[in-house]
C-alpha cells in the first residue's frame, strides 16, 4: 500500500482560515506547526490555553458556518495573521495583541443567537485540535471522491478541515490503519482513531452557506466519521508529493 501527499493544511487559528503549505517538519508528540495554535473562546467558555478543551469550549464552524469561508495566512517570524473573507476587508493583526481588531472584524460572522466570541486564547501546550491527544489529521482523496459521487455533488476538500492529504489510496484505507504506523516522508505517524464528523461540514467554504448534506451521506456507509487522527512517533519532515507508507 502506497499513495502521495497531494495537500498539507494548517489553521492558525481554530475555525478561523485555513492555509496551504508545500512542506513542514513534524515533532513527535506534537501537532502540526502553527496548527490551531491560538482558539476564540466564547463568552460562556472559561478557557485560557493552559490546558486543552474540546470544542464546545470555542467559537466554531459548527455553530457559525460563516466562519468556514475565512482563509489565513501567517508570518511566522512576527506571529501576525491576514484574515479574508468575502464579506469583511481583510484584516492582519497580532493574535496575542489585537484582541479587540478581531473580534470587530469577527461579529458580523457570528449567528445572534450564539454564544459570542470574547477573547483569543493561544494553547501553551499544544494545539487546540478536536481530540485529547496532540493529533494530526490525515486525508484520502478517494473516500472524498467517494462522497462527491455519492452525493452527486463536487465539494470541496476544506470542509474536512484536515492537515494531510494523500491520493493512490482505496477509498476508506484510511480506516484499516487504526492501532498501526504509517511513514510519509521521513515522519512516522501512529493511527490513533477515526475523525467524527459534525456539521460544519454541510458548509460551502467559499460561501459560508451550508449545501451540502455530507452527514447523510457518511451514515450511509454506517458512520459519521472521515479522516483518521494520527500521533506522530517520529520527527521528519513531509513535502508534496511524498509517498505514504503503510509500516
């Protein structure tokens, strides 16, 4: 069994863009480099970023589906972020610094009737992924043509909001490769569990507009779940257009 990266994916900022990557050096027992390094607690959260939450604690797509149209882009070097949207200017701040530009920026996203978002939090241990373990999110481009087919659809593949992409691989592989380790590049993942999936990814991310009825067509199969969250094992280093290594 063998596939390629055709897709490496972070989020600065936790259901708040997304940015593509043509490399990246993963740590073991880490999650993926700037991955969901800072989240939005809402006004009923008590997060600070000491300590890992789930995301009920967070402002999410889920619960905002304007949000999944955001996209990013970070400068490492001096911790800014650019956000765009297609219906607010764009705008570069300081998560740590610019609280107040971006919860401006952010209200005209976020649905009235919702818990609003109150303040940015930067996680001190690591990213604030959905899982209680420092995760990496890996992809297969076949189980994605697999719902596009089946929902006679073409979609997106942000709407799954993952780290890696692979292609070359049976539709639904991914599954067959809990409790097992799989190298891409020079980085040895260990597969820890499959992704359960909620609605923000009925949402369109170019629009914001949910059009898509993906939970329906994933309980189809028998489950809710796309993706595998995986722990990586081993520091290295992973590119487009590595292979993906079943060990």
């Amino acid at each position: 069994m063998s596939g390629r990266v055709t897709g490496i994916w972070r989020h600065p900022i936790k259901s708040h863009g997304r940015e593509a990557l043509e490399r990246v050096t993963l740590s073991a027992g880490q999650t993926l480099p700037w991955d969901r390094v800072w989240a939005i607690a809402h006004e009923n959260s008590d997060a600070d970023g000491s300590q890992w939450l789930p995301c009920a604690h967070f402002s999410r797509v889920s619960k905002a589906p304007q949000l999944m149209a955001v996209t990013a882009t970070l400068d490492e070097a001096t911790e800014t972020i650019t956000l765009r949207h297609p219906a607010r200017p764009d705008l570069t701040f300081s998560p740590d610094r610019d609280q107040l530009a971006f919860l401006d920026w952010v209200r005209p996203l976020m649905p009235e009737d919702r818990a609003q978002s109150a303040r940015i939090v930067r996680a001190r241990q690591r990213g604030m992924t959905d899982s209680d373990f420092a995760s990496v999110t890996l992809c297969n481009m076949s189980s994605h043509r697999a719902v596009e087919q089946k929902l006679g659809q073409t979609l997106s593949i942000q709407r799954w909001r993952g780290n890696i992409w692979m292609d070359g691989l049976a539709p639904w592989a991914e599954f067959d490769w809990l409790g097992h380790e799989v190298q891409i590049g020079s980085t040895i993942f260990k597969i820890r569990e499959r992704t359960d999936r909620c609605a923000a990814t009925t949402t369109n991310p170019d629009t914001g507009q949910r059009d898509a009825d993906t939970l329906n067509v994933l309980q189809s199969w028998g489950h809710q779940d796309f993706s595998v969250r995986a722990e990586v094992v081993r520091t290295g280093e992973i590119a487009l257009g590595d292979t993906v290594r079943l060990l």
